[in-house]
C-alpha cells in the first residue's frame, strides 16, 4: 500500500515540472522539415569538379551523381541508386512505419506550411493547430477574401516548389536562362506549370486524402510492418480499451469518461479527444494500429499536454506494439531487419564500385561485314568503324593503341583527333599488316586483338580497352 501511494506521488509531480523539459514532436517536425528543405533548395545548387551532386538530365543525356558525370549509356549507378531507394524504404518502414510520410515526405511539409502556418498563424482562417477537423467557416465573406489570399500565397511557394524538382532534371544554371526564353522551352515551361498546379490543387484540394487514397506507398506498407515497427501506439492498458470489437466490427464504445470508469475504473483516458481532432487524417488511434496514420505524432503531442497536466505520461507512444501493449522489449535487430540492412550495404558497395570503375570516354566497335581486303602487295587489311565518346567535362585529343598481335598496323587515322566534352565521333579504322601471321591454307583466321584507347594529354586516367578480332585470309590466298 505505502508503496503504491509513493509511486502515485512519483507519477503525480505536476504539470510545471513533468513538462518543464519537454520537446513536443511537433517542434522536432519543423526542425527535420528545415532541414530537409534546405537539402532538397540547396542540392541542385552544390557542384563537385563542375559536375553536380545529383543530376538526371535528359536534355544533355548525362547524369551527375556525387560529382561524376555518367554518360546515359552507364546508368549502372543510377540503378545501384533506384535500388538502394526501394530496399531503403522497405527497411525504414520495418523499423519506423511510416515514418517518412509525418517526417520528411514533401505532402506533408506542404500541408504544415499550408494548413497550419499560412491558413491558422498567418491568416487565422482556421481557429487552432490543434483542431484539424474543423473546416473553416466559407460562408463569411471575409474567410472567402483569406482563403483566395492562402492559395495565392502558396501558389507562389508551389511555383519555388515545381522549380526545385525540375533543378534535378534542368540545373539551375540552365533553368534561369531557358526561363527567359519561354517559347523555346515550351516542355520545361510545361512541366513547371503542371507541377505547380498539382501542387495547388494537391495541398489545397485533395489535403490528406492524398496520403489516405492515392499514395502508393500507403497501399504497400502494412505488409511490411510486424510487432516491432516503431509508431504511434495508444496504450489500451493504462488508458483503457475506448473500441469494442473485432475487425470490422471495431466500434466506439465510450466517449465519455465516466462511461469509461463503470467499465474500467483504472482507465486514465479522459476521452477529452484532443488526439482525434489534432490528427490530420482525421482518425482516432485508440482504435488501434490504422493504415492511414502517418507517424506525425501529434496525438502523442496532444496527450502528452493532457496527462501531463495530471503528472502523468501520454497514453500514445511512439513505440513499438510489442513494447507498449505486451509489456516487451522493441527488436531491431530481427531477422527481416538484418536482411534489408545487409542487401542495402551490398547495393551500396556496387554503388561505390561502379562510381570508381567509370569509364571518361566511351568506344564501340563494329567490325565491317568484308572479313578482310588483301592489296596488290599481298599485305591484309581489316576495316572497322569505331565510335568514340568524351565523358569527360572538357575537350581531349584521342588516340589507340592495337595490343596482343605483333605485325599489325594502323593505318587509318594517322594522328590523333580532338572530341569535345559529351560530344562523339565516329572514326573509320584501318588496321594493316604485311607480314605472314598465320600459316593455315585450309581457313581464315580470326586473330584476337585488344584496342587500347585513350586521351593523348592524361592517358593515365582516360583510357579504355576494347577486345576485338583481326581476320587473316587463308594461306594460298596471301601468297606472294
Ligand atoms: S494517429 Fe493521426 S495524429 Fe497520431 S500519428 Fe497518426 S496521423 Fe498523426
Ligand atoms: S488525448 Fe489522451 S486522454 Fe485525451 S482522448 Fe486522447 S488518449 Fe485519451
């Protein structure tokens, strides 16, 4: 007994002094959505060498990626990348739910800096942050004047908003020059309005029903969940159990406290509701585990204000089911968990070991369909059409070498030619040789050769080697 009313004293130690060192979720949301703004405003603007650190770009084939310039024909990279992005998602969300949607996805930064800053602070067209659920009034002309203001403003920040995606299609650089020039850039100047008037129509329209019915993401994620993903868990335990029912079945059964108390005279819900009209998609977490959370945790905000009022912790956590409704320990290092973590570290690896084994130029060989061309003076010739591509940032001079046949010969081009960056070139390729180098009088002989290729001024560094095969003509047929 003594015990017990010393742990109710511990529990109970104020509402000044239980919240004094708080930080509501809702503030560390701002902080991560900052920050995440920055990356996404500053990255297109960040070069590495004269590359960027991430670029798609159609318009010059290229893509940057930590500041090495691929050519569209080496998108391995790309891959290694789009790759780790699945994998990375599946992990984030065995481990945290779906904590990108309330964290970091832009739909909800976009419906924050919408709904709450510019329609409730700045133009007070809703009442409180803390009630989503109520609409604003529209039938007051002066509530119809604010919210043709909030779309007008966040019209413009849609139009910054479509602009930075296409940063990473179009660089900024670009971006500003073509902008100027609208009629020869019609698909850009497209895409931008139609990005822009999704965005609109998105954030002010379709809000939350977004994430709810459309997003893709949402449909998938619930498979990947189990007992020990991390998210908002209402603890039925202390707080008592507010739905009855199973399934489908699942229905309110009190909504009031002293209902509640009849039933469960220990419940601590007070079932004053502050965590349903806080939430954003519009449900009520103390029926349980619901696709439709987005792990923003404002009902844990909202129930944190009120029990800690009384002394007392949230009845919502941000914990695993196992933890808060079995009385267990989360995991993370389960078997589903290691799984995506060590396919992600094996991505990442290809990543860095396509990033260094990039090629600064490219070549392709084809050889002609004439197997060989034998001159009056008996030598053979072999005649090929390479492609050379510069990868490269800036112009070179390119030559090759042949390796593996001694007595061949090249005879056309005679000297080295110059290829400026991106740009190729298509060089018809002589190889010659006077000398005997097979002696079978029954068939031709195809010779494997290697083509080493390169750039004359950093011959170290740009270089690359082609396999490829020289035909010599039967014995009889070269005889002098
Ligand atoms: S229940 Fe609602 S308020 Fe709570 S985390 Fe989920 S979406 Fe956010
Ligand atoms: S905010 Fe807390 S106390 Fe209020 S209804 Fe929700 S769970 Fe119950």
């Amino acid at each position: 007994m003594t015990d017990t009313v010393t742990e109710t004293t511990e529990k109970k130690i104020g509402k000044k002094e239980y919240l004094k060192s708080w930080v509501p979720y809702s503030i560390k949301r701002y902080w991560a959505y900052g920050l995440f703004t920055l990356i996404a405003l500053g990255m297109p603007w960040i070069k590495i060498g004269g590359n960027h650190l991430f670029l798609l770009s159609f318009d010059h084939k290229k893509f940057h990626l930590a500041g090495i310039a691929f050519d569209m024909q080496e998108l391995l990279p790309l891959v290694f990348l789009l790759l780790m992005l699945f994998v990375g998602i599946f992990a984030m969300t065995a481990i945290g739910g779906r904590v990108w949607c309330g964290w970091a996805c832009p739909q909800t930064i976009f419906r924050v800096v919408y709904r709450d800053l510019i329609e409730t602070k700045l133009l007070h067209l809703r009442k409180r942050i803390k009630n989503k659920q109520q609409e604003p009034d529209m039938s007051k002309p002066a509530n119809q004047v604010k919210k043709v203001i909030a779309i007008l403003l966040w019209s413009l920040l849609a139009i910054i908003a479509a602009a930075d995606f296409l940063w990473f299609f179009v660089p900024p650089e670009e971006f500003f020059q073509y902008i100027q020039y609208p009629a020869d850039h019609s698909i850009m100047v497209g895409v931008l309005i139609g990005v822009a008037l999704f965005l609109v129509a998105d954030v002010v329209f379709i809000k939350e029903n977004f994430c709810v019915y459309i997003c893709p993401y949402s449909r998938v994620q619930s498979v990947l969940y189990d007992d020990d993903t991390i998210m908002a868990v209402y603890n039925p335990n202390r707080g008592g159990e507010i739905y009855q029912g199973e399934g489908n079945d699942r229905h309110k059964a009190y909504a009031k406290k002293k209902e509640l108390l009849v039933d469960n005279p220990a419940a601590e819900c007070v079932t004053c509701e502050s965590c349903v009209t806080v939430c954003p998609t519009h449900i009520d977490i103390r029926k349980g585990l619901q696709l439709e959370c987005i792990n923003c945790l404002e009902c844990i905000d909202a129930c944190t204000v009120v029990m800690g009022s009384q002394g007392k912790p949230s009845l919502i956590e941000w914990n695993s089911e196992h933890e808060v409704l079995d009385g267990g320990h989360t995991s993370f290092k389960r078997p589903k968990v290691l799984a995506y973590l060590s396919v992600i570290a094996v991505i990442i690896v290809g990543l860095f070991i396509a990033g260094s084994t990039k090629e600064h130029m490219l070549l392709n060989i084809n050889k002609s369909t004439r197997l060989y061309k034998i001159m009056e003076d008996k030598s053979v010739e072999n005649i090929y059409t390479f492609l050379f591509q510069n990868t490269d940032n800036k112009k070179h001079q390119y030559y090759f070498e042949i390796e593996g046949l001694d007595g061949v010969t090249i005879v056309k081009p005679t000297k080295p030619f110059s290829i400026s960056a991106g740009f190729k070139k298509k060089k018809v390729v002589i190889l010659a040789t006077d000398k005997v180098l097979v002696k079978n009088s029954k068939q031709d002989t195809p010779l494997p050769i290697t083509i080493k290729a390169y750039a004359v001024d950093d011959p170290e560094n740009i270089v690359v080697f082609r396999k490829s095969v020289f035909v010599y003509p039967r014995l009889d047929l070269v005889k002098k």
